[in-house]
C-alpha cells in the first residue's frame, strides 16, 4: 500500500517493545500494514464479515511463530481522526491490539475477559509512550 513504508519503523519498535513485554522475545511477528479494500477481502475469507475493519490478527499457536497481525491504515487514519490522537498513536494501539489477541486476550463477549484485555492494552500503550516508541 502507497505510504506504508513511512510506518515501517515505527511499528517494527512498537512491535519489539510489546513483544519484550508480554514475554515474548524472539517470537516471530509479520505484520501487514493494507488499505481497506485488502483488509475486507481477508476479513470476508477469513471470517465471513464482508467489511473493511481496522485490525485482524491470525494466530499460529506456537511459541517462536506467534502469527500475523493485518492493519488496514486507511481506517486507522479515520479512527484517529474521529478521536483526535495522531496516526501513530491509532497505528501503535491497533497493532498492540492484534499482539494481545494472538496472545489469546480475547473481548468480543464482554465481560472480565474484555476488561483485561483493555487494561493489558492500556498498560502495553503506555509502556510505548515511556519508551519514546510513539
């Protein structure tokens, strides 16, 4: 996608600092970063959902492989807008947000587990924030 490479080292340090973090140092991570259009394709192959989201993450249940986690920019930049942080912040929360799922944090039923994972997420952005990552 036209423009993703300016992104390129920011999430290649966002990613290293949350992966520090949650224990996971070494894993592999592949992260595509893709505009709508890609990002609903796979979200209608993979899950059924003929739309574009901002983030999805597939998990290889396994130790050194963690999986892949797809941000579609083009909503990033309007979720940014509509909650007037910056691109870098929206990209950095979503792509902490896909490392949490592949985790197996987990919040589409509510509840304690979407609780948790809120606070995981909250608590990893803000570890980026102090590390200078964004």
């Amino acid at each position: 996608m036209k423009g993703a490479g300016r992104h390129k080292r920011l999430i290649r340090w966002a990613a290293k600092a949350a992966l520090e973090d949650i224990g996971s140092i070494g894993a592999e991570l592949s992260v595509l970063l893709t505009d709508d259009p890609g990002i609903r394709g796979l979200n209608r192959e993979y899950r059924g959902i003929d739309r574009a989201t901002d983030v999805l993450s597939f998990p290889q249940n396994d130790a050194v492989v963690l999986g892949d986690v797809v941000i579609s920019i083009e909503t990033a930049a309007r979720q940014a807008e509509e909650n007037s942080v910056g691109l870098n912040d929206e990209l950095a929360r979503l792509l902490v947000h896909g490392i949490l799922h592949l985790k197996g944090y987990e919040h589409e039923k509510g509840g304690l587990r979407a609780r948790r994972m809120r606070e995981k997420e909250e608590g990893l952005f803000s570890i980026l924030k102090k590390k200078g990552v964004i």
